[in-house]
C-alpha cells in the first residue's frame, strides 16, 4: 500500500490519467473541496482549480484524456487539465410511468428472493402461486405507502425472519421537545406535578433548585391547566430557551432551560434503566454479582461490557448478563470468547493474587437474562450460551430469528426490502431461524410488579447465580 496524496485532508472524487502520470482528486481542508493535480513520477502537488465547494463529488476523465467531469457548487462542470472550467447546461427533464417502475420493482423482489433467500425452498412457500395471488392487486395501488404494504405481505409469506419493505416518505410534522423530568400522572390540579429529575438532563445543573414534589404552573408564560395538554408548550423547541414557571409551597420562581429532544430523553431513561439494574443486583446479592446489559450486538456495547466487567466487576464473585430487548447485530462470537474463560494461573505479589488468567477473559460465574424482545443475534448469542454450557439462561422464551439480512434500496429511494440471505444450521442440519429458544429458568415479569420497580426476572438470575456459586469450588479448596 503506497500513499500518493502528500497531505492529510477530506478526500472526494479521484482520476488517474490515460498515461497514468497525473492523478487528479478533490481535497478539502477548511473550506470545501477545490482540484488538485498530483505528478506521480515527480511527486509535485498543485491546484488545478479552485472550488470550495461544500459537497465532494466523483470524478470522471474523458476518454482522451484531456478534461474531466464533476459536479461543483450544484453544477456539472468540465474541467480541462489546464485548470480551464466549462459549465454544462442540461435537462433533466423525464416522464416516469409510476405504475410501470412499481410493476419492475414487484418482479426485482421476486427475482431476488428467488437468489437469494437462505432457503432454496423458499422456506416452504410456493412462490409462483404467492405470486398469483398478489399481483393482481398492483393495478389498484397508485402509492409508495400502500405498494411498500403489498411487498411486505408478500415476504410476510415467507414466514422467516429480517423481511419485509419499508416507505420513507418525506418526513413532516412538528418535533415536541422533553424537560427531562417525570411526572405524577394522578395529579389534578393546575401544573404538572414532577416525582424525578433526570439524571443529566436540563434541570440536572447546579443552578437548578427543582426538586421532587414541585408543581410546574407555566411554559414560556403558558399556563397548564387541567382540561389541556401542556406539551403544545413546547412545540418545536428542542434546544432553544424555554422559561419554567415553578412552585414550591408559597414559593415561586421561574429558570430558563433548553429542553431536549424524545430521542435524547429516551437516552436518560435508557441510562436510569441500566443503573437501576445494576443497584438491584447489587443489593439483592449482597455485593457479590455485578450487572451488565449488552444494548446491541455491535462493537459499542462490546466495549461497555468488556470494560465493566474486566474493571469496576473485576472483583465480583459473578456477573449477569442482560441481554433484554437487545434488536442485534453480530456478536455471539465475541460474546462467547469473553464469557468462557477458564482460570489456569494466579499472578501472585508477596503472596497477594493480584491478577488471574487469562486476564483479558471473564473467568467467572455468569446467568443471562432474554426476554421476548431479543432478535436476531440477540437470539443467537444466548443461544450460543447455552449450546456452549457456559452458564443457565432466565427470561422468556426467545423467538427463532437467528439469521443475517441483507436490505436493499429500490429503484425508487423511497423504497426498500429485505432478505434474510444467510441462515445458520447446527451440526444436526436444524437452522436457528424459526427455531424457539427455550429459558432454563421461565420467568415472566407482571407489568403490576414492573410498575413498581420490581424485576421478577432479575431477582430470579441474582438467587440463582448465588446458588450456583455456592457449589462452585474455588482454588485452593
């Protein structure tokens, strides 16, 4: 591998010329991208042409050799290689048969699955008669929505898991900003009546005096009252000031915040979630058990899991494992590798253990916990933790959906679909997709109990995890 480009930058488009002499590129460095031109057997670098355009662009040379095509600033330029540039003015005018181009699309995803699924069965589906039924339908259908629902009934046919089509339409509508605070949904007075502060949200600041028990009278000088919902307040004013009228008692006083959006409240309460966990783990097990919950199979949470539990539970005698309404990714691997190590030497200071190996492996007890919201990976990593013994599972059965997708964008961007094209079959010849996992230990959480704070499922893994290690034989016994 040889680097070319002699500085470090934002590249774009690039074109090698017909003597392979010259390479041309688009570089940006503060602002936007401008044509350079680099002598490869010299190694001399200059601008050929100035642009600052914010957008990169790809670059075609002609077939002489002599000019080159890209498009700047919104334009489609030509550029000679003297630096000389040409705007090209054109049309782009076309009539589209909307009715033809959703006729193409309905046969591209019958070719594809045809190639691609898994399955050379069709998982049991008799395609041409699917086919058959469905596609007199098409002629009815003059819209995205409802042609992206017809596909998705189509794939429903399958009966296997990551298919189906999608619309993205134009998105539109007003975006409602949150205070990151929680309310006492039984309270009738005027106000809304706050029984927590989110962590790091925008009243949790050392300016703030809001507390738990405070009534919230106004937004931006909008009194909330009870026969009207008082998020029409806070209509489109995710990151802008918003003045909250606020009373204590006799008290009054009003703070300026900048609400936030659902998305990133939804973080907070995600946050609250895990750290809620994690102390009910702790106290139910006295200190022993540590808590981790890996949010998706995917490098991010990997490397939370990984520094939690070879550092603040480093010296747990266990750990458990969530892996709840965890949507996937690909991760069994990793996930089996970190969680099946086996203790073979003691690195011991002045007799003191200061470290076990293999040091970079968990080498401990675990449990993991799924539930009914695990997909995809999510279903084949406690899978995989179970074929491999490497400790019991709790939950809820987990559905068979173990299988890897592949999504593609139709002619039309506004639509998609997609295929499971990989499925994965144990030594027996049994594909995990459609195949149910089953908890050792079944326990379904009662929402009159959630509401409460009470984890039936997590109370479950923690008293078991603690039985086990009861009969665990540690070194030196």
């Amino acid at each position: 591998m040889v680097r070319l480009t002699p500085m470090s930058s934002n590249l774009s488009g690039v074109a090698l010329s017909k003597d392979g002499e010259k390479l041309y590129f688009l570089s940006a460095f503060e602002k936007g991208y401008d044509l350079w031109e680099l002598n490869i057997r010299e190694g001399g670098t200059k601008i050929l042409k100035k642009f600052s355009s914010n957008n990169g662009s790809n670059l075609f040379i002609t077939k002489k050799g002599d000019a080159m095509f890209l498009v700047a600033n919104g334009n489609i330029q030509k550029v000679d290689t003297k630096g000389s540039a040409t705007n090209i003015q054109y049309d782009a005018t076309m009539e589209l048969d909307y009715a033809a181009e959703r006729k193409y699309m309905f046969n591209h995803v019958f070719l594809q699955e045809n190639k691609r699924l898994f399955r050379r069965d069709h998982n049991g589906a008799d395609m041409a008669l699917i086919r058959k039924d469905y596609e007199p339908f098409l002629e009815h259908i003059n819209n995205n929505y409802d042609f992206s629902d017809l596909l998705s009934e189509i794939l429903g046919e399958l009966n296997v898991s990551h298919s189906g089509s999608g619309y993205r339409g134009a998105s539109s509508g007003d975006v409602t900003a949150q205070l990151g605070l929680l309310f006492d949904m039984s309270y009738t007075d005027k106000g809304v009546k706050i029984t927590e502060v989110l962590k790091d949200g925008p009243f949790d600041n050392k300016h703030s005096k809001v507390k738990v028990g405070d009534i919230i009278e106004k937004i931006d000088g909008q009194e909330i009252v009870t026969d009207k919902d008082f998020y029409s307040a806070l209509n489109k004013k995710v990151g802008k000031m918003v003045l909250v009228s606020i009373r204590r008692g006799g008290q009054k006083w009003d703070e300026l915040v900048k609400p936030i959006s659902k998305g990133a409240q939804n973080e907070l309460l995600y946050q609250r979630w895990v750290k809620h966990n994690a102390e009910m783990v702790d106290s139910l097990s006295g200190g022993k058990l540590g808590y981790v919950h890996i949010r998706s199979m995917a490098d991010a949470s990997y490397r939370d899991v990984y520094a939690d539990i070879l550092g603040k539970y480093n010296m747990k005698e266990g750990i458990v494992i969530d892996t709840r309404f965890n949507g996937g990714g690909r991760l069994h691997e990793d996930i089996e590798t970190l969680f099946s190590g086996e203790k073979y030497l003691e690195q011991v200071i002045r007799d003191t253990v200061s470290c076990v190996m293999p040091s970079r492996r968990y080498n401990k007890p675990s449990i993991m916990l799924v539930c009914e919201a695990n997909y995809s990976n999510a279903h084949g990593t406690p899978w995989v933790y179970n074929h491999k013994k490497m400790g019991k599972i709790v939950g809820m059965p987990v559905p068979g959906t173990m299988s890897s997708v592949t999504w593609e964008t139709l002619q039309d961007p506004t639509l998609y679909f997609g295929l499971p094209v990989i499925g994965y079959r144990t030594e027996e010849g049994n594909y995990l997709e459609n195949t149910q996992l089953e908890p050792d230990i079944k326990v379904r959480n009662s929402t009159e109990k959630l509401s409460v704070g009470i984890d039936e499922q997590l109370e479950a893994a923690v008293k078991t995890l603690l039985e086990d290690l009861k009969s665990i034989k540690t070194w030196g016994e």
